[in-house]
C-alpha cells in the first residue's frame, strides 16, 4: 500500500515535468538570445555574429527540450499499458502524455522565432 | 490503515453501525461551536472567516467600482472639469489596485477557504489560524490602503507603479509608499492562503477522493496557488527594492547609477501577468462546478480541463513581457515571449471547448447562474480574441497604451472573473444562506449587467483604435471620442445599476447560518452541498466517484446519520481526517486548533509595522514587529500537540494515529511550500542580479582596478555557515526522549545560532572594510541585498532557535514531539544553501566577470 502511494507521488510529479522542461527551455532560450546581444557589444565584442550563435544554441536547446519530452512520453505510454487495473496509474499516465504534448508543442512554436526573425538584438 | 478501512466497507456496507453512541454528535457541536459576541472577532472557522473574507472583497469591489464610475463619468464629456488631473491619476491608480489586490485575488481565495473543506469532505482547512490571520492582515491592510485616498495620500502611479515615475524624486510623500508597503503586505496575506490552499487540497479530502475524482474548483484551486507561491514573491522582492530606493537611494532602478527602470517591470510583470491567471483559473473552475448541475450531466472532458488547468498554469510563466513590447527589447526576445503568448491560448480553449460540449450533452436550466456562465462564455471568449491580437508584436505596438488595451484586459477579467463569481455567488447561496437569492431580480441582473458591460467595454475597442491613450484624465472635443465615450460611461452605469440589483437582493435574502439551510436545490453532485453545520458533515464520506451525491442518492442521509468516517471527536478536540496525497487514503486524524486572539493580534500589529514604515516611525515599527512576532510565537506554542492522544477510532474497528512527524505530517509540508517561495523570491533576486550586469556591466568591479573584499572573507563566512549547518543538524539527533534532559541540545541549537549569525556578520563587515556602500550604484545595491535577504532568514531562525530551546525547556519538545524543531531543522538548511550561493554570486561573480 505504503508502496503504490509513493509510486503515485512520483508519477504526480512526472506528470508536471512536460511543463517544467518547456519552461527550462524557455527561460534558458530567453537567457541566450540577451547573453548573446550583450556579448556582442562593445569595441571589443566577444561574440562577432550573435544571430548565428544564438540560432544555434536555441536549435540545441530545443533538441535536448524535445529529447527530454520524448523519454517522458515513453514512461508516460509506459504508465498506461501497465496502470490499467489501477485508476490512478491511468489517469496520471494520460496527464503526462497530454502534457508533454501540449509542452512539445509549446517548445517548438517558441523556437520558430529562431528561424524566422531576422535579427537577434 | 486504509486497507482495515476498505475491509470495514466491505463487510458491512457502512464503516460505523447505528444507532451512534448518545453524546456524540453533541460533543462535536460543543468543540466546533463559534464563539459570540467580541469573541466572535477570534473565530477561525471557515464558512464564518470564509464569509467574512468574501464579504470584504465584495465591499472593496463595489469600491473599486465607485472609482471606476467616477473615471466614467469624467471622461464622458470633452474638457471635463468633474475631477482634477491630480484626483483622476490617484483614482485610477486606486480602481486598478483596490480590484486587482483587494478584490480580485482576495475574493477567489476566499471562495477556497468557504467551499473547499466542504467540497473535499473536510471539517476545516489545516491551519485555520492562518487562514483568520490571512484574512485580518488583508482587512486591515486593505482598509488603510483605501482610506489613504481620503486622506490625500494615495498613489498616482498607476496600479503598477513603474519607476522612475514613482522615485522619490517624481512622486514625492507618502503616496507611492502606501502602494509599496501595503500592497506588500496584501501579497504575504495571498501567500499564507496560498500554502493552506496547497495543503488543504491535497492533504485533507475525504477518503477515496483520489486525485482521478478530485472536483475541477479544487484542482483550480490547487493550480492558483501553486501559481501564487511561484509569482507573488517576484513583486515582493520589487517592492522591497523600490522602497529602498525611495528610502535609502539604493539605486535599484536609477539608470545614472547603473540601475534600470525596466527591471521593475521585468519583475512586476512576472507576477502580473500569471495574476490574470490566478484570478481567472479559479473562475474557470467554478464554471466547471457548476455547468454540470445545470446541465444534469458529468463535466465532459475531466481530464482535459485538469490537463488545462496545469498546462495554463506553467504556461502563463513564459508570458511577462507581452507586457512590455513597447519598451525596445531585441527583436528574437519579444518573438519569444509573442510565441508564448499565443501557445497558451490552447489550454485556455480547450477548456471553453469542454464548456461547450457539457451544454450540449445535457438540457441546460436557464437559471442566473447558468446565465452568467453563458455570459461569461461569450465574453471571455471575445476577451481571448483580442488577446491573441495583443500578442502579436507589431499590432501590440500600435495598440499600446491606448484604451483597446483597456477594452481588451476588461473583457478578459470581467468576463472571465467577475461573471462566473456572480454565477457562484447565485449557485452556491443555498449552501450558506436560509433562503435562494431571487431567480427573477438576478435575470434583471444579469441583463443590465451583460448588456451594460459590452455597452461600456466594446466601444473602447474603438476608442482605442482612433488612438485615445489610457490614463488621460480628459481630451479636448476636436478629436472625436466624445460620443463613444459617452456610450461607454451609459453602459458603466447600466452595469453599476445591476450590481446594486445584486447587492439588494443579497441583503434582502442572504441569511448566513450552518444549520437549516436550504440544501441541495439544484441536484448538485459533490459534497458541499451534503447537511452542513460549523464542523462541515456530520461524518465523511468515502468517495468513490466524481459526483458522489449523484452516484449515491442516499449518501447526505448517511452521512448525516454519521455512518461513515469520524462521525465524532474522538480526540475531544476540533479535528479532520488527513489523507494521502494523490490516493486520498486515510493517514491520521489532524488535530485543528481552538479560536484564540493570537492570530488576531498578530495581523493587527503587523499592519502597524507597516503603517508605521509607510511614515517612516522607525521605532514605533520596531515595537509593533516586535508586539507582532510575540504573538505569533504564542499562537505558535501549542500547535504541536504530541502523541499523547495515541490512536483514536475513526470508524467501527479502524484507528489511525492522532500525531505523525516528517513528510506525513502537515507542518513539514508547510515549511516545504514556504521555502519554495522563499527560493521563489531569491530567484527574482539572481534574475534581478545578472540583469542589471547585462544592462549595466561597467559598475561591476573588476579586481584589476577596483578594491574587492578579499576573498578569506568570503570563504570564512561560508565556513562559519556550514558549521552552524552542522551544529542544528548534530542537535537534531540530541533530542532526548519524552521525560529525559538533554543539556547538549539547546546548547548546540545556541551554537548553530550564533554561527549563523557569525557568518553574516563577517558577510557584511568584509563588504563595509572594502569601502562599498549601497547607495553608491546599482552592484553595490544587490551585495547588501543579498545580505539583507539572508539578514531576514537568519533573523528568523534566531527567534525560531530561542523558541525551540523554550519549548525544549518548558518540557514541550523531545524526539517523540519534534514538530517544532523539525520545521526549523528545514528552513535551517535552506537558509545554509541560499547562505552559500549568496556568498559565490556576489563574491565570485565579480571575480569571473572583471578578470
């Protein structure tokens, strides 16, 4: 009994993680794009060509974000095929799926702007 | 435990046998009765401090809607001399912060704390005192801030206060500091409401009320205040720094001194834009609540609405600075945040989607209540729509600041809030009140209501395309608006005159009692509606559907005959059953505490503190915080009642333990919450650190030329931290055994103490021999913030230390009764990890940046 509380305790959790890993991306893609303009300025700038280094670690980001989405969704498809005698196990499997879609979607409408604005700062 | 439960169920039906026990049921009458006359001002329960709490955020709306109608009626005509420039800047600054912080927050965690304990098969919520307390602080604290128009000392800032308009330089008095102060008291109320919600929904259901069967306000509920802990901190953090700004000319936001004004508005708009959604989300999950009743069939689509309500609530994270398109920021950023903005319309749709089908799958009674949702529909929904444009960065920009914008955000918290609260207001009477509100004056209602609101709002839209800018308190004849500023001000009064409709009929009908209501009217399928009195149903039903009263037509009968869980109170005391957090299985039975004038006092003086700092009477404040933190340690003096109770009968042949320490028991969750918002806020603090680096590096030293604090400093700080990290940990296992003396105990808690103290002593001598002082520019500013911030940490811990080495010495504290010490052991370790990253962000930072 003890058992299955903490095994829901932790899926209740896995559910929130879709979301969470679109705001780790998103605020970390917010991070880069101002860490990229700041660094390019100056007489000296650290970066010369802001656009092209933020493009490509936002494309990083967005990867390792869809990656990290992709392996939740496993345990998600997981959660259902084997939670089907218990309610819980099944309506927190259907939470994390529809999450981590939602968040999918979310991370790639959000990276978009990185392929179609054509200036960074 | 749960297992010898569902075994009782199964062999006899019923957990307990009848007849009950003679005495019972008037036993727990006798614990849960309200105390009267003055002492009626200590009562904790939630349907009266529910009530109450609602009852005042209706007031401040009406009042926040007497300025709104004042503004009208001085913008209906060109060149109109009604009001002065003066008086319409302070009034629109009151109308949007009395609606925003006094009503529209306030109101939607008072409909938790009067309908959750119920809703969820509780007696009470588990920390009723902070609940009173939450609500007191909010009273007094609102009625000084609103009583400052009167006394010609209100805000003229806007309800957003964006720097440098408010330094003490533009808006000089005390104005600006009775937004700053009060509403930063307002905002700690909103948190301790914020964390009972948290517990109370996942800790206090009735039995079998699994997460799968949780009712969609609870679960809104659950989502507002998750958001509330995540966002409100961010404004605390702002209003802290614009206040030692104005006090101190630490230069926070002064750009001559490498600050920023737009670092205000980063942080205002992280907590304001997640605000539109802690207002609407609860809103969204009435509607849920109640479309189904009217419509007699089960919400369709349960799990997408909940998968909305979570998804929404991460979501409007990523959304501040759709806010602020017009402020220059590059181009890829704002793309950002346009995109977020738009990516959260589809959790926001998918709910009204599932509206939708719930009307058509059953036959809708076109009651006022289902009126208002209809309402709410179509208005919330053109809101959404103009939101969408609004999120668009180039339409944004040739709307900012201009009354579309206004049309827009009223659209969205009017339709979205305010309808559905007259909706509940309708729905849920019956469950507090002798008598229905009036069917046919409510249609009235609506009507003028409805109508009035899109006559007021709609041509705003208009305004606002022609270009008419917000806060103009007139406009000259020649450009215009006049007549579609005069529909407008036609309509406002036409919602006014509904509004008054409503308030008649509440004060001609509306009779608050918790015995003889008129019960279950509207065939409604979850618990609030099962034969309440002051200590919620007689007995608590386990709960094996999302509509129990509709799965079990007899169910209120049952319960009311007391044959389910805790019929009485077996502890002699106030109590409710506590349960798992996502099965809802029952754990132990949460002892609830007794009325009392601490909490009350405690609100009253800390609302002193804050009128006295407002004025700047820096000793009476240090009274005040000092008659405030006495009562707060004795309301805190017997909330850890022990185990002396041992195990109790909740049931024919299940006990469950009356105490539980650790992650089980209910005082470790609290402190858990409590420092997520304390990570909450210092996170705010780092955002706001490397903020003004980018923004301004060059005042950041670089070792090469500017004198630092050495680093030895720094390094015996973070000793003297972890060695006091040590020592609590090391007395934590000293506590002796219930009966015996343990001497090294408060010895060690001393120790640990004054290590502490230790550490941010060096700390700040290290910064002061270096020559930095805090007005100078805006790095030297953050360095003392940060200690200040770790300042009110320590200084917290020290009274925490000296109260467990009280309770240790009065005999009220030993391993088996360690409540007290195992919420300091926590916040200890909190303080140590924040302690630490303190100390390499503002000593080694500098470090890697100037090298």
């Amino acid at each position: 009994m003890q058992n299955r509380r903490s095994r829901h305790v932790w899926e209740f959790v896995e559910t929130l993680l879709g979301p969470i890993i679109y705001l780790g991306f998103f605020g970390l893609s917010y991070f880069v794009a101002t860490l990229g303009c700041v660094l390019s300025r100056g007489n000296e700038p650290m970066i010369a060509d802001p656009q092209t280094t933020v493009r490509i670690a936002v494309l990083v980001l967005t990867f390792l974000a869809l990656a990290m989405i992709a392996r939740l969704t496993k345990n998600g498809v997981r959660l259902l095929s084997q939670g089907r005698d218990d309610r819980e196990d099944t309506f927190l499997g259907m939470l994390t799926l529809a999450l981590a879609a939602l968040s999918a979607l979310a991370i790639i409408w959000t990276a978009l702007p990185v392929a179609t604005v054509q200036q960074s700062c | 435990m749960a297992e010898e439960a569902t075994s009782a169920v199964a062999s006899s039906g019923y957990p307990n046998k009848l007849p009950r026990p003679p005495g019972e049921l008037e036993a727990l009458q006798k614990a849960w009765e309200a105390p009267r006359g003055w002492r009626s001002l200590t009562d904790i329960n939630n349907t009266r401090v529910g009530v109450w709490y609602v009852g005042t955020a209706f007031v401040f709306f009406l009042l926040g809607g007497i300025l709104a109608l004042l503004m009208r009626l001085q913008l209906a005509v060109p060149s109109n001399t009604f009001l002065s420039q003066e008086a319409y800047n302070q009034i629109f600054t009151m109308h949007g912060s009395v609606m925003m912080f006094l009503f529209a927050v306030p109101v939607v965690e008072a409909l938790g704390v009067l309908l959750l304990p119920q809703m969820l098969g509780a007696r009470d919520l588990p920390f009723p005192r902070l609940t009173a307390f939450a609500y007191w602080a909010y009273a007094i604290g609102g009625t000084a801030f609103f009583l400052s128009l009167f006394l010609d000392l209100a805000p003229s800032g806007g309800w957003f206060m964006y720097p440098p308009l408010t330094n003490s330089e533009f808006s000089p008095g005390y104005g600006a500091d009775f937004w700053l102060l009060g509403i930063g008291f307002i905002e700690i109320s909103a948190i301790a409401g914020a964390i009972e919600i948290i517990i109370g929904v996942l800790r206090t259901r009735a039995a079998g009320m699994a997460l799968s069967r949780m009712p969609i306000f609870a679960w809104s509920m659950l989502v507002l205040a998750g958001i509330v802990m995540v966002a409100f901190p961010s404004l605390i953090l702002a209003t802290m720094m614009l206040e030692l700004e104005r006090a101190f000319g630490w230069p926070f936001f002064n750009s001559t001194r490498g600050g920023d004004p737009l670092l205000w508005q980063h942080l205002f708009w992280f907590f304001g834009h997640p605000e539109v959604y802690i207002i609407f989300l609860p809103a969204a999950g009435a509607v849920s609540m109640i479309l189904p009743t009217m419509a007699g069939v089960p919400l369709v689509g349960y799990s997408l609405i909940v998968i909305a309500l979570v998804a929404t609530g991460f979501f409007s994270f990523g959304l501040w600075v759709h806010h602020m398109f017009a402020t220059g920021l590059p181009a890829l950023s704002q793309s950002f945040f346009s995109a977020a903005s738009m990516a959260v319309s589809l959790p926001s749709g998918i709910q009204v989607f599932s509206w939708i089908a719930t009307i058509a799958a059953g036959r809708l009674k076109l009651t006022v209540a289902s009126l208002f949702i209809l309402g709410f529909i179509f208005i919330f929904v053109l809101g959404g729509l103009t939101g969408v444009m609004v999120a668009m960065v180039p339409f944004d920009q040739q709307v900012h600041d201009t009354y579309f914008v206004v049309a827009h955000f009223h659209y969205v918290l009017i339709g979205g809030m305010v309808f559905p609260l007259f909706a509940s207001i309708y729905y849920w009477t019956p469950v507090f009140s002798r008598h229905q509100l009036s069917e046919k004056l409510g249609k009235w209602a609506f009507g003028l209501m409805f109508i009035g609101f899109n006559v007021a709002f709609f041509p705003m839209h208009l305004t606002g395309l022609m270009g008419m800018p917000r806060r103009v308190y007139t406009y000259p004849a020649e450009v215009g608006w006049g007549t579609l500023n005069m529909i407008s001000t036609v309509g406002s009064v036409a919602v006014a005159a509904g509004v008054l409709l409503v308030c008649y009929d509440l004060l001609r009908r509306y009779r608050i009692t918790s015995k003889e209501t008129i019960g279950n009217i509207w065939n409604a399928g979850t618990l609030e509606w099962l034969p309440n009195d002051t200590y919620g149903s007689r007995s608590t039903p386990i709960v094996t559907s999302r509509y129990p009263l509709w799965n079990d037509p007899k169910l209120a009968q049952d319960v009311e005959a007391g044959r389910y869980y805790l019929p009485g109170n077996p502890t002699g005391g106030r109590e409710t059953l506590a349960t798992s957090a996502i099965d809802g299985e029952p754990e132990f039975v949460m002892r609830l505490p007794k009325p009392g004038w601490p909490h009350v006092l405690a609100a009253v003086f800390v609302a002193f503190m804050f009128l006295s700092l407002t004025v700047s009477l820096i000793i009476p404040a240090a009274i005040f915080a000092a008659l405030a933190v006495s009562s707060i340690l004795v309301w805190l003096w017997d909330t850890d009642p022990g185990p002396d109770k041992g195990l109790v009968e909740i049931a024919d042949g299940v006990r469950l333990p009356t105490y539980n320490t650790g992650p089980q028991s209910i005082s470790w969750w609290a402190m858990v919450l409590l420092m997520v918002v304390g990570a909450a806020l210092y996170l705010a603090y780092v955002f706001s650190y490397f903020y003004l680096w980018t923004v301004s590096p060059q005042v950041w030293p670089n070792p090469k030329f500017r004198e630092i604090s050495h680093v030895g400093w720094a390094i015996a700080a973070g000793v003297l931290l972890v060695a006091s990290g040590v020592f609590i940990h090391l007395a934590r296992h000293l506590l002796p055994e219930p009966g015996a003396r343990q001497i090294g105990f408060p010895a060690m808690v001393a120790a640990a103490a004054a290590l502490l103290v230790g550490s941010l002593a060096v700390d700040f001598k290290s910064q002061l021999d270096a020559g930095l002082m805090p007005s100078r520019d805006s790095y030297s500013a953050m360095t003392y913030l940060a200690i200040a911030l770790q300042g009110l940490l320590v200084l917290t811990l020290v009274i925490g230390a000296g109260f467990v080495i009280a309770r240790y010495v009065a005999g009220k504290l030993d391993a088996a009764r360690r409540l007290s010490m195992q919420t300091l052991y926590l916040l200890w370790v909190y303080a140590v990890g924040q302690g630490l990253f303190g100390l390499l962000l503002t000593r080694g930072f500098p470090r890697l940046v100037g090298e």
